[in-house]
C-alpha cells in the first residue's frame, strides 16, 4: 500500500504561480513512477505530467513550458511547480503513484487561478 499526502494548492491570479508537493509512504520502494493530474468540475481526470524513476518526464501539450515536474527520491516527494497559471488551470491537482501496475491517488488540491 502507498499512501499520498499533498500540499501547495490554492488561489493565484493569472500570471501566477504556485507548487504542488506530494510525499509518498508506506510501500514506496515499489514505487516506479510519480505524476500528477487534474480534474475541472464536469470534466474528466486528465494527466498533467509524469516522471518516472530514471528521471523521464512528460507532460500534457497544455501546460508545455509553463510546469515542471520533479522528484526528490530520497523524501519521497514529487513536486509540480506551475508557473504562467491561467484561468483554465482551475481544478482539483490529484498526486498519483504506480506501484505493481496499481495506481494510488493522493486526496487531491485545489488550485484556483482568478483575478
């Protein structure tokens, strides 16, 4: 089992940016890939970047050149630093973790950008 835990949402203006921070625990060795999504009211759960243990990363064309996923193995962290925010990144950040070919979610963030 692998539990995750966020931190870093809320309310920025356009232009704004803000980090997101995930930390994982329990059976994290196991663990063999990080990323985050998000999900706007209505609308499905959309992948917004991964990384991988290596070190591979890929993120949606959306938010290309505005945000960069990174991971700090040794915390156990993965981080999303959202910079350039517009309004249409509004939604809940969920973390997400493979673990076995099992995804884990963290409780989600909510990130609102509004002027």
């Amino acid at each position: 089992q692998v539990q995750l835990v966020e931190s870093g949402g809320g309310l920025v203006q356009p232009g704004g940016s803000l980090r997101l921070s995930c930390t994982a625990s329990g059976s994290v060795s196991r663990i063999n890939l990080m990323g985050w999504y998000r999900q706007a009211p209505g609308k499905q759960r959309d992948r917004v970047a991964i990384a991988t243990n290596g070190g591979a990363t890929n993120y949606a064309d959306s938010v290309k050149g505005r945000f960069t996923i990174s991971r700090d193995n040794a915390k156990n962290t993965v981080y999303l630093q959202m910079n350039d925010l517009k309004p249409e990144d509004t939604a809940v950040y969920y973390c997400n973790a493979q673990s076995q070919a099992r995804p884990y979610w963290g409780q989600g963030t909510q990130v609102t950008v509004s002027s």
